[in-house]
C-alpha cells in the first residue's frame, strides 16, 4: 500500500499500536529538547523518578527563554541546568547561543528522526524530515529515559504547494494563509504533511517557519519531504552525511486535501488577539503603529534578517517605532555581522537583541498599552508580549520592516521602492563555542539555587468528589492565560508554590484566593472550545492541580494540555450534550460518585449539579494508561510505584 510521508515515519518508530486512526499508539523517540522555562522541572522529574541517565540518541538543554537576569533566579536555575546535563548525559546550549529550534536545526535535526520537544514549537523540525512533537515536560522525560511517546494516531492532511512565492510575500505568509483557511482549531488531531512542485521554491528555513507555527494550526506535528534544498541546508551546516532523501509514494493518500498557489497569496497579517484572526495586510493598511520586531523561533532564518537589511538600506525606521532584532542563534548573528548585514539594520536605527526568545515569550521588549506592535513571533495570546492591553500583530518580516519605516501598517507592495534580490552567503561561518558536548559525570552533584523547590506530592483521584466551580472559561483559552510566561512569572517555573500565585491571572485576579479557600476540598473548571491551546508548558496544569483543581470539564481539549493534565492526575473531561455548557455556572458545585469505577468501565460519568437531581452527562477519552495515571495522582506517582 503507497504511503504518505507522515505514516513511514511512524511506522518506522511504531513500538505499541496499530496505524489505526484514533487509536492509542507508542512512538520511539530519537533526539528530545528541552529549554529552560520547561527544562529546570523536566530534570526534577529525571531526578524524581531515580533515573540515571539519557536513553536517547540525542537529548539538549537549550537556554533561550529565561536570559533576563534581574535577580538571583536565572542564572542559578542555568547553573542548575548545566549539573544536570553533566549529571545526566545531556547536550548543554549555553544563554546566548540561540533559540532552541533553528539551533537544533542547525546542529542535530537528521532526516527520518524522531523529535519529543517540551516546547510546543518542537514541530518545527519537521521542516528537515523529522517526525517531531511537542510535549509536556513528563513525557518528555520518560521518553529520555528510553520510554514510548504515547499518542492518539493522528489524521494526515495533505497540503500541495504549486507555483512560486511572488515579490514581498514569504514564508509566513503561507502558514498564515494555513491559519485563515483553517483556524487555530484546523489542525487538531492531525499532521500537517506539505508536497508538491511548489517546494521547490522553499528553502529549509522557509520550511521552518511553516513547520513551526503548524503548533498554531493544533496540529500534532508538521512533515515536509527531505529533498534537494535540505540536502543543500545540511552542507552548509557541514552535515551532509546526515541528508537522507524522504518523501511520499507517488500514488500515497490523504484524509484530508488542500492545495496552496504560492503564486497566489499576498502579504497577510493575523490581527489581536489570536493567530488565527488573519487578513490581508492591504485591509488594515495605514493604521499606526510603534513597534516591528523581527526575530524568533518562528522567522528564525538567515534570510528572514537579511531581507529586512536590504529593505532597510539607506532608510531608517520612523521617529516614533521601536525596530527590535531578535537574532535567532550565534551562527546567524555572526554571518549577519560577516555578510554586512548586521551593519545595515544598525544604521536604520535597529535594537540589536541577545540571541533568544525574549519578547516573545514576554522576557523584555514588551510595547506599550493600546499601541501595535508588528512581530514575526508565532503567537499574539493576551498579554504575551508582557502588556496586558497589547495590540500585538503578526506578519512577515518584509511587512514589518517596510511598516517600520513607514510608521504605520504598509502592504510591502506598496512599499515604493523594487523588492531587493536576496543570495544565500557562498560561506557560512560556524560556531559552536557555547554549545557543550554531554560529558556523563554520574557523581556530579545537581546544583540547586535556593529558587528551586521539590516537586509537591500529588494524592490519588478520590472515589466521590464534591467541589464548586471556582472558575468557567470561554473557547480558545491559552496555557498562557492559565500559566502567563513573561519576565515576572518564569524565574518562578522551578517553585510550584511560588508560580501557582500567578494562576489565571490574566482572566480573573481574584482566582488564586478563591483556589486556597478550596484547596483541601478541591475544585472544578469549566472550560470552552479548544481548551488549553498553545504553550506545551505544563506548569498550566500542575500549578492548578497545586491549588486543588481536581477535574476541567469542557467542549475539547487542546492535545498537549489534555495530556498535560492526565499527567498530573487531573481528569479530563468533555461535555457529551451541547447544551449542558450552558447548564453550568462559576459558584455551582458538582458532586461525583463511584468515580474510579466509572473511569475503568468507560462510557459516560455523571455529575449531579448542587445537590440536586438534576445531572450533566459528561465524556472522558483517556486511554487505559492515562486512566492509571490519573487515579494513581500522576504519572510520577505511577512509575514510583512500579520502580
């Protein structure tokens, strides 16, 4: 039988399960990325679970996220982080060298691997051939220490690319393109499989910015075919002994179809407050703006800051703009600053930025209230950007630099000036000084800062549970509105108790102390559509379970979160009738009963509303591991017992 892409690579790494669709399956995976907003508390949980050292081919420690060293706290947790790589077998990338997606690009992504990453941005990767997926910390640790990934076989839906990207339109706006057909939700349940003679006309970095804002499609991972311009990526990264070539049979199937003219698209931009809020640029030119900001793992190549050079040359963002550069990684900065081009965007009145994630994870450059912001980041959640009333849009890098000398949203084509022909550099300079080598000292001892904390005890799920509904959200809800990141949470993500005092702060102030109140008691969520979306971070679902939240009830789950949440014993569960949703206030209490036996027999559950008769039936879709995990307290507490 002809096969996509996407099913040879999981029939390659198929160690439990059938390629069923829906189905539970178990993947064994190659290489795992950690980075140090979800890496301090993945190293917890290898020390917890008494695990001696990496199984992986390949496992690194990226520093990217936290670099804003305004206390003591980042940096201690980055010293932590190095003991545990020596401790524990694990490649060490230093604060500076670069965000971790196009940095293991760079130097570890390999054709026909499998990547587990605790970045929802993991999927990235994908871009090189890989099968990659991002995950909650836990998983990611048990899949360092040799164990399956678990996951429900997903559907494949192929996209066939045609024709060739016209002047001023690039990569980003093919995934925005993606984001406007499909939504946020389009992706859910599916991979992202990219054919067709269109590639021919992507560059592997192109590819990159695709594959990686796939985690804002929802999708389970991103695959393009390993070709002629991957095979041209990896010798310039002085690794062509790892190409491969990978690709679908001729006559492979898909569940599903959609078809992109390149030739076609024209520049877009996604509006606040969502990815998926996306329209032609055209549409809102003219609006003021006092921000472009050009970087981050989703604009991470070369090209994407060479562009901007050329168009900056010999002009200068407007008076009232801040022009913020986020350089990618330290091999990019540094031909950047070879080439020439580093020079051009300082002479246009550029912020030049450490290499990292920084603002866009909320970690400084953060605009001011009520004024837009133009960014080439992958997410524009509430309040990410570090403002709680932000107007962040996204857009490709050509939009914002032409927009930054403008001083107001521009079409690109509109720029009134030709669009400045671009080469790849015939040199590429390499460097690797910040990026050590595992080098497996056993007897180190792991160096903990007086921030970082054990991980609490997590009970078994009780048979009867009676609690309120402390809070009910609406659709699209985002890990960042449940746990928000940023430059005042983050130096927290080691201390439990400390980060749980930031819980869904950005929706409801007073959440946190209504929490307490019910701690020993426990509590419920009610949630919408799309529950969880964005972040793999699972400091969103253990901060909760912390504060007592037993049991989220909504509409459907985000994949990663949802797993999220079985991880650390919180049940899961959706809404089997529409209408009940409605039935539901904050302030009800909820009242279970025979809950375990429930779970193990399958099929519906049901809650009684305050006390009443009157009853909501209720759906759970865990497999029968994820059911253990969830009755044992979480997935730490199942492998203590079984050790």
């Amino acid at each position: 039988m002809a096969l996509n892409l996407a099913q040879k690579l999981i029939s390659e790494h198929l160690v439990e399960g059938s390629v069923t669709e829906g189905q539970e399956i178990g993947l064994k995976i190659d290489q795992t990325l950690t980075q140090d907003a979800t890496g301090t508390l993945v190293m917890l949980e290898f020390e917890a679970m008494g695990i001696p050292r990496v199984e992986t081919e390949v496992s690194v420690q990226y520093v990217d996220h936290n670099l804003m060293q305004l206390d003591n706290k980042n940096q201690e947790d980055h010293i932590f982080l190095k003991s545990a790589c020596e401790k524990f077998g694990i490649w060490f990338s230093r604060p500076g060298n670069g965000v971790s997606h196009p940095v293991h690009m760079e130097r570890f992504g390999i054709p026909g691997k499998t990547l587990l990453g605790s970045d929802s941005h993991s999927c990235a990767a994908g871009s090189l051939g890989m099968l990659a997926m991002g995950a909650g910390g836990l998983e990611v640790a048990m899949a360092m220490a040799g164990k399956p990934f678990y996951v429900t076989m997903p559907r494949v839906m192929g996209v066939r690319l045609a024709g060739s990207l016209p002047p001023w339109v690039s990569a980003k706006d093919v995934i925005l393109e993606m984001l406007r057909r499909h939504g946020v939700k389009g992706g859910t349940g599916k991979i992202i499989e990219y054919y067709g003679p269109g590639l021919e006309h992507l560059s592997a970095m192109d590819r990159h910015v695709i594959a990686n804002m796939g985690a804002e499609l929802g999708a389970t991972a991103t695959v393009f075919p390993s070709d002629d311009r991957t095979r041209e990526f990896l010798a310039q990264q002085d690794r062509v002994n790892d190409w491969r070539p990978l690709e679908a049979d001729k006559d492979a199937a898909y569940d599903e179809q959609d078809e992109i003219d390149l030739s076609a698209l024209e520049p877009l931009i996604a509006l606040p407050v969502s990815p998926g809020n996306v329209v032609p640029v055209s549409q809102v030119a003219g609006k003021e703006i006092h921000q472009a900001y050009i970087g981050s793992s989703a604009n991470p190549g070369f090209r994407d800051f060479a562009i901007a050079a050329l168009i900056l040359q010999g002009r200068s963002a407007a008076a009232h703009v801040s022009l913020d550069i986020n350089p990618s990684s330290r091999d990019v900065l540094e031909n950047l600053s070879r080439e020439g081009y580093l020079n051009l965007l300082i002479k246009a009145g550029a912020r030049i930025h450490q290499t990292g994630c920084n603002g866009c994870i909320g970690m400084g450059q953060a605009p001011a209230s009520g004024k837009i912001s133009l960014r080439t980041v992958p997410r524009n959640f509430p309040g990410r950007s570090g403002t709680k009333e932000d107007q962040v849009h996204l857009c490709s890098p050509e939009t914002a630099a032409v927009s930054a000398i403008q001083g107001k949203i521009c079409d690109p084509r509109n720029a009134g000036f030709e669009y400045p022909p671009y080469k790849e550099p015939e040199q590429w300079s390499r460097n690797t000084d910040l990026l050590l080598a595992p080098r497996q000292i056993e007897q180190t001892e792991l160096e903990k800062g007086q921030n970082i904390q054990s991980l609490p005890d997590l009970d078994p799920l009780p048979d009867e549970i009676t609690a309120p509904v402390i809070l009910k959200t609406g659709d699209d809800i985002s890990t960042d509105e449940i746990l928000p990141a940023g430059a005042r949470v983050l130096p927290f993500r080691s201390n439990i108790p400390k980060i749980s005092e930031f819980t869904f702060s950005q929706l409801d102030e007073q959440f946190y102390r209504r929490a307490l109140d019910t701690k020993e008691q426990g509590s419920i969520i009610v949630g919408g559509a799309n529950y969880g979306q964005g972040s793999s971070r699972e400091h969103a679902a253990l901060a909760p379970r912390y504060l007592g939240v037993r049991i989220v009830i909504a509409k459907s789950f985000a994949r990663i979160h949802w797993q999220n949440l079985a991880n650390f014993g919180i049940l899961a569960l959706t809404f089997s009738r529409e209408g009940d949703y409605d039935r539901v206030s904050q302030g009800d209490t909820l009242s279970f009963r025979d809950l375990r036996a429930q779970l193990l027999q399958g099929g519906s559950i049901r809650a009684r509303i305050n006390g009443t008769d009157d009853e909501i039936i209720l759906h759970q879709q865990l497999s029968e591991r994820q059911i253990e995990m969830v009755l044992a307290g979480s997935l730490i507490s199942l492998v203590r017992r079984s050790a």
